[in-house]
C-alpha cells in the first residue's frame, strides 16, 4: 500500500519536482518512501505470500524489487511511463508488488482520471499474470478483487489529493487577486487624497497670491501716500502669512499628517466674508447673495456639506477675475433653486488688460470637485460685441 503523499508546499506536490527551498527535507521524504516501498514488497514476499519464488529466483525478485523501488524516485518526470513500467515489473516481482501501486497514486495525483485508470488496469493484469505464475496464493476472484479494490481506492486517493492541490492554488490565487485589488485601491484612494490636497491647495494660494497681486498694484499706484503705503503693506504681509499658513497645513499632511491649524482671519470663512476680503484689496465686486443657499453665515450651519463647495466656486472665480481681467467689475450670484444652488460669477475681459499667468488647472479641478458630489461647474467666454467679451462661471451644487 502507499505511503500517506507529502503536504502540499509552495503550490507543490510531492509529485512534482521538489522546491529548492528546503532540499533536504524533500530528499529525506523520497528516501523514506523509497525504504517504505521496498519494505513493504519484501513483507509481502515472505509474509504475506504462500507460494513465492525460491533460490536465486527470491535473490532476483529482491533485486528487482529494490530497483522498482528506486525508479520512484523519477515518478514526477514521466508518471505514466513509471506507473506502466513498474505495473509490468509487478507482473513478475513480489518485491515491487508496493512499488507499483506508490507510482498509481503518483498518476492519480497528477495527471487526469482516465489516465489513471488505464495504469490501474495495467496493474490488475500484472496481478493476475503472477497468480498465473504463483496460483496457490489465493483463488482467481479473490486475486482480482483485492487487487481491483486496491487500484480504485489509490486512484480514488490520487484523484482526492489533486483536487485539494487544486483548491489550494485556487484559493492562493484568490487570495493573491484580493491583495493586489487591495493594494490597488490603497493606491487610487492615496492618489485621490493626493489630488484632492493639490487642488485645495491651489485654490487657497492662488487665491491669496492673486490678492497679494492685488495689493501691490495698489500699492504701486499710492505713491507718497504714506498712510495708504503703511495699511496696504501691512495687508500684504498678512495676507502672505495667510499663504503661508495654507501651505504649512499641505505640505505637514503631505509629509507626515500633521494637520497645522491656520491662523485666524479677520474675515469669515463663507462668501460674504471672501466678498468683503476681495472688496478691501481693492476688487469691484456686484454680489447677490440668497441667505438660503449657502451665501452667508447663517446657511453655513444649515447646509455644512454645500458651503464649502459653493465657497470654493466664488473663490475661483473671483481668484480668475484679479489674474485675467484686474481691475474689472465681477458679478457674483449665489442663489438657490429647489434642492439645488446655483453660482454665477461674470466679469468682462478686454484683450489689451495685463494679466497673471495661468494654467487652468484651478478650473479642472474645480469642475472634478463639483462633479463628485453631483454638481456640474461650467465655464465660457460670452463675446458682447465691440471687441469686448464677458467670462463667466457657472456652478449647480446640489444641496446635502
């Protein structure tokens, strides 16, 4: 009978060449099997069989037996061939009548049923051609019947051993595909945050850049003012220590997820409150603002998920205003409509107007932003005849 198979290593049977890690181990399990198989042919030679072969007949079975039992150590290379060679040899040797049956199992494990069956019929002929040599050992039927119940259950064994092998690559893979969807996702989270913490950041320091800008053409045109000079540069250093507070807050979440909290502001973090920091820079600005949609203070508490969101329209709009048309009336709408609200913010543009340099990513990642709580955020240019044309930034945010 064969010996229980080796566990399954490293998606390995005992059946297929052995892994390099750990060499002696799976030399040690293919010694022992190969001394269990020889073994067992000669407990079968003399204790189990009644007529066996005598003088130098034994002498040759045992030989034979031993090299049976050594050809199993080749069984993964070419099970078949083994399994038939040795099913051959069993026909003639009492020794390898083990040896056989260990290269039936190794069939069973590791190529398809039908294969198997034909090596274990191969080896209920081999036992009936040695009743035919030794028939004194058993009656004809009881001969076929060990021998057939015996190669169906090391088929049936075999054919186990491989279907759990099979589970087990099965549930390796899976289990490798779940990891790498989860590192993949890992990733795709981290790249969104990452996004995410670009554009804010762009929003915040364009915002304060362009008022700085703002600042210092104002600054440039007071002259010898010097009461105007005092307040304007006063205003400048503040609203740089604004940016620079905005970008120690990135880049502390960025480096390790230390969230630094930003000074305080002399104006409110809502749109009335953006409105009046772009007045006293200097920006013309016509606000209608509806106190329902998220316009000012009070609709800050009611609608928490959606003024942050119409804060950052009007705050790249005004931002895009002071870079591309400075010194251009801007108007800004903010009003609500159903479950819904709606920001405007128009500004003419003239050709000959200086302007800052930009690179649309601020809009990008606007409309990105809108777009992921359900809201859509536009932009065109609406040419008003006499070579004058008009900017305007539209917005639907849906109310949460």
């Amino acid at each position: 009978m064969p010996i229980p198979p080796r566990a399954v290593v490293d998606g390995r049977s005992d059946d297929e060449p052995p892994v390099r890690r750990g060499p002696w181990i799976a030399r040690g399990r293919s010694a022992l099997l190969v001394l269990a198989s020889f073994a067992g042919g000669l407990a079968m030679l003399f204790l189990v069989l009644e007529q066996r072969p005598g003088g130098g007949w034994r002498v040759l079975d045992i030989a034979v037996g031993a090299a049976a039992s050594l050809v199993l150590l080749l069984r993964h290379r070419a099970p078949v061939a083994i399994g038939l060679m040795l099913a051959v040899v069993g026909a003639f040797s009492a020794t390898a009548g083990v040896a056989n049956y260990v290269a039936l199992f190794a069939v069973a494990r590791s190529r398809r049923m039908e294969l198997a069956f034909v090596v274990a019929f191969a080896d209920i002929v081999g036992a009936l051609v040695f009743w035919l040599l030794y028939p004194a050992n058993s009656a004809l039927s009881l001969t076929v019947a060990v021998n057939a119940a015996i190669a169906l259950a090391v088929v049936a064994w075999g054919a186990l051993q491989q279907k759990q092998q099979d589970l087990v690559a099965v549930y390796r893979d899976r289990a490798a595909r779940i990891e790498r969807e989860r590192e993949q996702r890992a990733e795709q989270i981290q790249m969104a945050e990452r996004a995410r913490i670009a554009r804010d950041m762009h929003d915040s320091v364009a915002h304060y850049i362009s008022l700085i800008a703002l600042y210092a053409g104002g600054l440039a045109v007071a002259g010898d003012n010097v009461k105007n000079v005092g307040t304007t540069a006063a205003t400048i250093r503040t609203t740089a220590i604004s940016a620079l507070d905005e970008l120690r807050t990135v880049i502390g979440m960025l480096r390790d997820g230390t969230v630094v909290t930003p000074r305080a502001s002399d104006h409110e973090h809502t749109v009335a409150g953006l409105i009046d920091e772009a007045r006293q820079a200097g920006q013309m600005i016509v606000a209608h603002l509806d106190p329902t949609a998220g316009g000012d203070s009070a609709s800050a508490v009611q609608e928490p998920a959606n003024t942050e969101h119409i804060y950052r329209v009007v705050q790249e709009g005004l931002t895009n205003a002071r870079k591309h048309a400075p010194g251009a009336l801007v108007t800004v709408n903010v009003r609500r409509e159903g479950r819904d609200t709606l920001v405007t913010i128009t500004n003419p543009i003239e050709a000959s107007a200086s302007a800052l340099p930009g690179s649309g990513a601020g809009l990008r990642g606007l409309a990105e932003r809108i777009a992921a709580v359900g809201g859509v955020a536009e932009h065109e240019v609406v040419d008003r005849g006499e070579d004058t044309h008009e900017f305007r930034l539209s917005a639907r945010v849906p109310l949460r």
